[in-house]
C-alpha cells in the first residue's frame, strides 16, 4: 500500500489499497464497525465529505476543492 506517512489517499492506486484494506477490515471486525450495512456506511461515508470543508477548518488544514486524484 502507498499511503503516505500521514495516512493521506493521493492516487487512485492509494484509494484502491484504502478500500482492499476496508473490506479486509469489515470482514474481520465487521461485527464492531458503527455502519454494519453498506447503505448505513455509504450514508455516513457521504456525510462525511459533504461536511469535510468544516473539519479542515476546525484543525487549520487547507482544504483543496480537488485533488490529485484522478
């Protein structure tokens, strides 16, 4: 996986690892995830990045409006 130091996602390979990891996750501990359905994890997922502009904020990291992210 090429996550950098600071956990960021800065490609679509990094993205690609993140959610590999995430299902590996759920299915060890799926049982203890707060979001136990996809549509309960996608909702939560969708708030989150609609909020996320707030959070950057709140801890006085500059948020891009778009990435590296292809």
């Amino acid at each position: 996986m090429s996550l950098t130091l600071d956990g960021e996602v800065r490609s679509r390979d990094d993205l690609v690892s993140f959610v590999r990891e995430l299902r590996q996750d759920y299915l060890r501990r799926g049982h203890e995830w707060e979001n136990r359905s996809l549509d309960g994890f996608l909702e939560a997922l969708a708030a989150w990045m609609h909020d996320s502009p707030g959070w950057y904020q709140n801890v006085a990291r500059v948020y891009q409006e778009s990435g590296s992210v292809p």
